[in-house]
C-alpha cells in the first residue's frame, strides 16, 4: 500500500550489555551522516505502566529511571549522553534551530523549549529528541547541506503542513532545497486504528482538498478512519520532496501495545517513546 522503505528493528546495545530494539530507516542510514532511532519500550528500567524504556520525564515515572533510560538510549546510540535537545510539545507547528549550545536541554539541563514540536540543526554534537505514542514522527535530513530537522505531528501538525513547515525552516536556516531531502514518516497510528469524528474529518476535508477519499474513510455515524501517514506523504510530496525519498511505516503504535507505547491502546496510561537524530561528527 506504501511506498518507499520500511523501517526495520534491530538490537543495539549499551556499554554494559543491555539489549535495545530500536526501529531506523535504510535509506536515511544509508547516507552515512547521521545516527537515527525510533525506539521501543523494551530495554529501560521503568516500571508499571511506564514499563520499560520510558523517555519522558513528564509522565509521572521516576526520573532516576528515566535518566537511566537515556544513559542506555545514549550508549546504544553512540552518542554523548549530554548531546540531548528535547522540547515541551503541545500539537504546534512551531519549529526552533538549536545548536551546541542547547545540548542537554532537558535531560541535564532545563528544558527551555516549550510549545515547540520541531527542531532543526546543522551541529554534530547535538541529538535531536521528539516523543510519541501514537502521533507521527517526521525525520528530515539534507545530505547537500549536511543539516537535519526532526518533528512531531499529530492530526493538529498535520493539518497545519507541519512537514512543509520543517523543510520551510531548514531552507531559511541553511538553505535546503526540499528536492535534496531524505524524508521518513516514523511509527504511529494507523489508519484501521485512528477512529476520529465528523469535525475533524471536515478540517481533514478542507485542508486535503481532492485527496479526502486517500485520506478519510467513512463508518457511517459521523465517524470516520483517519490516515495520517498518506495525509503526511501528501504534505512532503506538495513541499517538494521526491517521491522515491520518503520512506513511510508499516509499523503502528496501536497495533503493537507490547512493543510501543500507545496512548490510544493504554487510554493514556503510558510512557513516551523518542525519536532520535543526530549528525555524525
């Protein structure tokens, strides 16, 4: 049903032996510049509803547990554990360039991003950090200008072009050219699992003019399924991405309750998985 490659799980592992899966894309590892992840929530410490790899520390879970969480995603990664950029998201579209100097931001320094769901780099030495449970995962990496962006977008993000914005910022910051960019759409909800109601099919409608029937599918009852990975695709393909250099998933979050965190599947009661980007030095 889609096209480009998949994402595959593989085991890394930390310093001392723990085993992480994580998910990663061929044709972004392929480029040799960056390390990537989507990780699972196998491999941590956390307990409970958080078990086990929990990423947020904004859940209600230990922080120890949690910062022992990133200690092992730093390691297995093979990147420092104080290169981590997060942000406070809340459904934004609004995307920052950091740098150097905010690595740690909220893991060993205060996190000083809030209402920020996309971020945007062109420094080695940063780990870009956006977190999921069921909302989709854009990755963004420019070969050409060696720049890298990473964003989140729920059906709020999509519907404002989050992607397009992303690849917006990454032209104005470093002069990326959306032809050149190596696009990944990471896990999340899939369509026969995202169940969603007449009012936000209609926005859906609107602002998908000529693609609602790839994109929204009646039940009847005011309720409709909703596909946000072809909804995501559509933007990256009007923002002039190539076709051949977006990679969606065949992997949801809700489908996979035991493997990923899914705030749909858990009514909530759940932690947070991460996506990772960084550049090689």
């Amino acid at each position: 049903m889609y096209t480009g490659n998949k994402p595959k799980l593989r085991r890394f592992f930390t310093e001392n032996g723990e085993s992480l899966p994580f998910f990663i894309y061929p044709s972004i590892e392929q480029l040799g510049i960056v390390k990537h992840a989507f990780t699972t929530r196998l491999g941590g410490v956390s307990e409970g509803i958080f078990s086990s790899l929990n990423l947020s520390f904004s859940r209600g879970d230990k922080r120890e547990a949690v910062e022992e969480n990133f200690r092992r995603l730093s390691e297995a990664l093979g990147v420092s554990y104080d290169s981590f950029v997060c942000c406070d998201q809340s459904h934004t579209t609004n995307v920052v360039r950091v740098g150097k100097a905010d690595a740690g931001c909220g893991v060993t320094r205060e996190l000083k991003f809030t209402d920020v769901d996309g971020m945007v780099t062109n420094e080695p030495g940063v780990t870009l950090i956006t977190y999921f449970a069921d909302c989709v995962p854009l990755y963004f990496v420019d070969p050409v200008h060696r720049a890298i962006g990473l964003s989140h977008s729920g059906w709020r993000g999509t519907v404002g072009r989050m992607g397009q914005v992303t690849l917006d910022k990454m032209k104005q910051e470093f002069g990326t050219d959306a032809k050149d960019v190596i696009c990944a759409v990471g896990p999340s909800i899939c369509r026969n699992c995202y169940e969603v109601g007449g009012d936000v099919a209609e926005v859906f409608g609107q602002k998908f003019e000529g693609l609602e029937h790839e994109i929204l599918f009646d039940k009847g009852n005011g309720k409709y399924q909703l596909d946000l990975w072809r909804a995501n695709e559509a933007v990256l393909l009007s923002a002039g991405v190539k076709k051949e250099n977006i990679a969606l998933p065949d992997v949801c979050t809700c489908c996979n309750p035991r493997l990923l965190f899914s705030h749909r599947a858990s009514g909530g009661k759940r932690g947070n998985l991460a996506a990772a980007l960084a550049l090689r030095g």
